[in-house]
C-alpha cells in the first residue's frame, strides 16, 4: 500500500527537474545557539528544529531548519522569529525559489503565525489540532476524567507502575531497546522524526526524560521526553514510547505523573503534542471543500488509519480533556492537494521518506546535527 501511494511521488522525482540545496546559503550556527532560539518559540515542537541532519537558514530577524527532497522543502519545528520575521520567510522563499524548488511548505504553523506566512506569499491550512493541558486546572476527580482516572489506578494498584526522571546518559541503553521495540509495533517503520522527533539520548539539549516501571520489572515499560518552549513557561510531550506487553494504564499513570510533577514547578502550559487531520477546532471561513474532504477521509478511513494511527492518537489525547488549538501547514507559491501529498511523503507516510542527504563537510563534522 505504501509502495502505490509513494508511487505518483517516485515518477515526478525521476522524470521532473530536480532541486538544488547546495545553492541555499547555509548558517553556520552552532547548536547551543539555535537550541536557545527554540526555547522561546511558542510551541513545544519547536525542539524538532534540533534533530540531526536538518539544514539551518537564518537572518536578523530569526532562524529555521528544514529538510529538502528532490524538488519539494519543508521547515521542520516551525518558524523561530526573533524580530518582525517577514525578512526570514521571503528571504527563505526566494532563496529556495532560486534553487528551483517547486514547493516550500512550512509546518508547524500556529493560528497567531498565519498573518505572518501570508506577508510571506504563503497560504495556509488547516491540517490537525494540538492537544494542552492548562496545569492550574488538571484534575483527575469528575465523571469526564472517569475512563482516565479508571486506567491511572489500575496501573498503579494492580501492576504498581511508578514514574521516576531519568538521566538519558545512565539509561540510554535500556530505553533505546524498549523505543525500538516500539517502532517495531508500529504500522510506519521509520521513526518520522520530521513530524514527532526522536529520542536523542545522546544529544538532550535540555529535553528531559520520564520513565515509567512496574512493580514486577525491573526495566521501564514506557517512557517519554519532554521539550521546553514558550520562553521557559511551558513543556510539550515528544516522544511517548511503551513495550508492546507493558501493563495497562502505564502509559496513563506515566503522563498524569509528567504533567503533576510539571505543574507543581510551576509550568503553565503541558502540550500533548498535535493529532494531524483531527478536527477539533472551528474550521476557517475560507476552507478548502476539497482538501477538507481528503483530511477527513484520511483520518476516518481504515486505510489512512493503516499508514498512522490519527482516531485512537486523538481520542487518547480526549482523555485528558485538554484544550485544543489549530495547527496549520503553510505552503508556496500554492497550497493544493499536491502539497499535502508532498508534506506527507516528506513526514515519511508513504514509507521512507525521500531526502536529500546534507553535502559532505570538506574538513570537520557539521555542527549542526552532530
């Protein structure tokens, strides 16, 4: 099934002109500088613009990275914008434009972000919600946390699942076995990690990490990272990963415990992270017919549950009752089904996703990425 649905996205590779990276200026920023800008992005995914491999762009006015393929760019993480930003994307877009990509796509783009991108020449859309949790107010007790508060103790009393922070140095090797276990149980064989991130054990740059035991093991049984964001107020969910056999409501008791322990610092916000294709805010005036019919078969039908799981990862995140917000893609110079054919491929839907590899240093590693 994924081999056709990345087949239309092979011909156009092979028959179609290609792309040139290695035209697009590179900034030469080192990663404790780009990680300090993330911090202060208003979103907890923003920690995806540090994963290895990802090419760096910057200006006066802010900061991106993005992933190329043979013909298409996508920004991953966001827009980092330390200034008015509008120098950063048409800087980027023109950049790109001369490097004959055909399409540049950003994601994540956030309701406040779309007057920005459009200034850009982008247009966006609606492509999924973001699940948060407001710490002042998050409660198991009520009869709407009743099916959460059901699976929190039950894998407290009946299997003893307790959740400890853990230094990712000391642990790294136990949890990335039970992280590949994991993806091994998951329809998408590659990690995705333009879309959800990796663990990145050996490189934290300030993510933190949550493991959760039973009392019969004496390994975690899930684990997940935690992001910093919005200028040190807030922290967003990464990478949630349990043992195909773990016990049930390990997962439950391990992020009810995440988001306990994050409150009583005095976090304000906990993201649970963005469902793609679930409709779980107004939907814009100027919606595209079309588009909005393919997102909803997408997320309904058992074929796009086959390439991800978008119901069951949405109505997990229901169980928390959070409060949902809209995440946009943005795409120029158009914004067609072609471009969420293309976001997908990129995200790695359709299989492995088809990048183009960064050029070689001529002397010392890159320090991006490294």
């Amino acid at each position: 099934m994924r081999w056709l649905t990345d087949l239309p996205g092979r011909t156009g590779d092979l028959v179609l002109p290609s792309s040139h990276p290695e035209r697009v200026p590179e900034a030469s920023m080192p990663l404790g500088e780009l990680a300090a800008i993330v911090r202060h992005s208003p979103r907890g995914n923003a920690y995806l613009s540090l994963e290895p491999d990802l090419r760096t762009f910057a200006t006066d006015d802010g900061a991106l990275t993005w992933a190329a393929a043979p013909r298409h760019a996508l920004s991953v993480g966001g827009v980092h914008v330390t200034g008015d930003g509008t120098r950063l994307l048409t800087d980027f877009r023109d950049a790109l434009s001369e490097a004959r990509f055909s399409k540049v796509m950003l994601f994540p783009v956030a309701a406040a972000e779309r007057r920005l991108v459009r200034s850009a020449g982008f247009r966006s859309l609606m492509v999924g919600a973001e699940a948060f949790v407001d710490t002042a107010t998050f409660t198991l007790a009520g009869r709407k946390h009743a099916d959460l508060r059901q699976m929190v103790n039950r894998g407290k009393k009946r299997y003893g699942v307790t959740v400890h922070e853990v230094d990712p140095r000391r642990v790294a090797a136990s949890l990335d076995h039970l992280y590949h276990h994991w993806l091994d149980g998951r329809p998408l064989a590659d990690p995705m990690a333009l879309l959800i991130g990796t663990p990145c054990f050996d490189r934290p740059l300030g993510r933190r990490y949550f493991a959760a035991r039973s009392a019969d093991r004496p390994d975690a049984v899930a684990f997940v990272t935690v992001t910093p964001g919005w200028d040190g107020r807030g922290w967003g969910v990464d990478v949630m990963a349990r043992e195909p056999d773990a016990p049930a409501g390990a997962m439950d008791v391990l992020l009810t415990e995440v988001i306990t322990r994050l409150a009583d610092e005095g976090v304000e916000v906990v993201s649970l992270g963005a469902c793609p294709m679930a409709e779980r805010t107004a939907l814009p005036r100027r919606d595209s017919r079309f588009l909005r019919a393919i997102f909803r078969w997408l997320y309904r039908s058992s074929l796009g549950n086959g390439l991800f799981p978008f119901q069951s990862l949405a109505l997990y995140k229901d169980k928390f009752r959070p409060r949902w917000e809209a995440v946009h893609i943005a795409s120029w110079p158009k914004l067609n089904a072609w471009s969420l054919y293309a976001g997908c491929r990129m995200w790695g839907l359709f299989g492995r996703p088809p990048l183009t590899p960064l050029p070689a240093p001529p002397s010392e590693p890159r320090r991006l990425g490294v």
